[in-house]
C-alpha cells in the first residue's frame, strides 16, 4: 500500500517537476535573447547603427565572399563578453579572404574560432544544439535576425544586382550590406523584432517542421533571378502534416544537404541561417528556392509550448504565440501595413501599423 501511494505521488510530482525545469530553461532563454538586444544597443551607440544580417567585414575587408557571408553575430561577440573570441575572427594567423564561413576550413586547425560553442547562443530547451558527433562541428546558434515581413532574394555574392533588390524589398531592422539605424524604426522600437528563436534539426534529414526542417518549395516565389518576391504563402503553410512536413508534394524535397542544417553554424550570415520572417505564424513551416537558396520564409520555431521567445528593438522580450493574428493575405508588399496582421506588423521597421504589443 506504500509503495502504491508513493508511486501515485511520484505520477503526480513528475509533470509539476517537469514544468518547472522547461520554466527555467524558458527564463534563460529569454535572459540570452535580453543579453543580445543589449549587446545590439552598445553596438549601436558605439557605431552609430545596427549590425547588418550579413556582409559583415571581417578581418581583411579584400575578398567579396568575405563580405558577404559573415553573420552580424560576430560584431556583437565584443558586446557579450567573447572579446578574446572576436580577436580570433580577425586574427590573420586564422583569416582567409577568400574564405566563406560555411567552408570547412578557416586555418588553426582545431584551433578555428567556428568551432567554439557561446553558449549563450543556445536555447537550454533545445536539446539538438548541445549534441556533438564530430570534432569540428562548428558552434550553433537558435537565435536569428529580423528579416521582415516581406522575402526578397539578395542574388549572386558576386553582383550587386541582388543586393539593391533586397535594401529596398527587405523590411526588417536587418540585412544585406545594410546597417540602419534605430531612428529608422518609425513604428516604435517596442513594436519592431530584433531576435527570435528556431530550433535545430538533429539530422539533415529532419522533418518535424518547429526542429529546422526546410522544404525547396519554387513555386512560393516569383520574380527574376535577381528580384525574387513572395508570391504564395499558403504554398509554404499547406506542406505541414501535423507536426511533420509533407512526406510525398510536388516540386517539394525533405531538407538534405547542409540545408537542413538550419543554425548549425553560427558565423554564416546567408539568410537561411541567421535570419527570419515575419511571413507565417511562429511554428509554421520554412520553405526556401533550392535553385540559389537566397530567398525564402524563414519562420520562428522553438521547443517552448504554444509559441516562440521574441526579442523587440527596445531591449524587452516577449513570449509571442504561435495563434499569433498572422492576416490572411498570401502575396508581401514592399511598403505600407504588413499584410500578415500583428505578426507581420511585428516584423516590419515602418509599416505604420497600430498594433502595440
């Protein structure tokens, strides 16, 4: 009879126990997204603008693959206390124009600065970013850069043409080659995202759709090559199957290749990996153009129940839930309120939208 009432109280203990650990991994959570806001606002105040998505100049400033892949995360390392590991990044005995951040090699050998874990990069609920199968895995990250409510492609790294789409399409408070200023956000800095969570895929063949799995989805875009623009947002939203993505779609492929490796490497600034949108509700599916990968919806996702942890520009952050209002329109605008309710307005720096948050 003991024995039976022990085990009965242990049943009813273990979720209160449970809970209470995932509320503490959530706080934390939050706390990492509070340190990086702050550490976005002492870059601001010390030059003059926000770090941009990508196209960071690390190191040397020769070499146009330099300047276009390296993630603004890299920058804000001297405002979170990792100066030793930003000095790493720019040192010349590690440093290669010619070097893009998702190649293998950075010199230094073991000794490479990508493969070092900051771990408040990491959100504590996500178990995926502490697992560790090979010597040079490089260091993750779950949280990314506002992109907006309105997906446009930034082109080839060797033209310009791409990037003068996105400046004028891009309508977060990051991206390409740009650094904006807080004064720039004209719906209120306690309106507008900097950071939001998306959780890791496990394999490169994840399909669970909130763990980093990504569909080549074409038919979600339109536009030239260079000006690429979110035509069909339910496109995206339909190849979610409960908590899976579609096995079996047209034109639609499971995540392969590093693709699937959303977050996995913290120093690349592409898109796909240090960005997100404001485009479909936290949660929702991520499709992307496998033809270039430049352009894509890129949705917030995170193991916290019913939603996502978002930081807002003037330091605060938000638990915001995946019933999010998210509109009902499917094509992005370039100007004017977001077409994607409080969601969307929450991703846009002046759509003059009224929501509050």
């Amino acid at each position: 009879m003991v024995i039976a009432i022990i085990g009965v109280l242990i049943a009813l203990l273990l979720p209160a126990v449970q809970a209470a650990r995932e509320a503490a991994r959530r706080m934390q959570c939050t706390n990492n997204l509070k340190q990086l806001s702050i550490a976005c606002h002492n870059y601001h105040d010390t030059h003059q603008g926000l770090v941009s998505a990508t196209g960071q100049v690390i190191g040397k400033t020769s070499g146009l693959l330099n300047l276009d892949r390296w993630s603004g995360l890299i920058p804000l390392l001297v405002f979170m206390e990792q100066n030793a590991l930003y000095e790493r990044f720019v040192s010349e005995d590690v440093y290669n124009p010619s070097d893009r951040p998702v190649d293998a090699t950075l010199g230094g050998g073991v000794n490479n600065p990508k493969l070092i874990q900051v771990v408040a990069l990491l959100c504590p609920s996500d178990g995926n970013g502490k697992i560790r199968t090979d010597t040079y895995e490089t260091g993750r990250t779950n949280y990314r850069m506002n992109l907006g409510d309105s997906p446009a492609s930034f082109g080839s790294a060797t033209t310009s043409a791409g990037a003068t789409a996105y400046i004028s399409l891009g309508r977060g408070v990051f991206g390409y080659r740009t650094w904006y200023n807080l004064n720039v956000i004209s719906d209120g800095t306690s309106n507008t995202a900097l950071f939001a969570e998306r959780a890791l895929s496990a394999t490169s063949t994840t399909v669970i759709v909130i763990n980093g799995g990504i569909n080549n989805i074409g038919s979600v875009f339109s536009g030239t090559d260079q000006n690429k623009y979110l035509s069909d947002r339910s496109v995206c939203l339909n190849t979610r199957n409960g908590y899976e993505y579609k096995s079996s779609i047209t034109g639609v492929s499971n995540p392969t290749d590093y693709w699937g490796f959303l977050g996995w490497n913290f120093v690349d600034g592409h898109f796909l990996c240090s960005g997100f949108h404001t485009v479909l509700p936290p949660n929702s599916p991520a499709c992307l153009n496998r033809t270039s990968g430049d352009i894509g919806i890129f949705t917030p996702t995170s193991n916290h129940k019913g939603g996502v942890n978002v930081s807002l520009a003037d330091g605060s952050v938000r638990f915001i839930s995946e019933t999010i209002d998210a509109g009902t329109a499917n094509a992005a605008v370039s100007s004017g309120a977001s077409p994607f309710g409080a969601w969307g307005a929450l991703g846009s720096r002046d759509g003059r939208e009224s929501t509050t948050f």
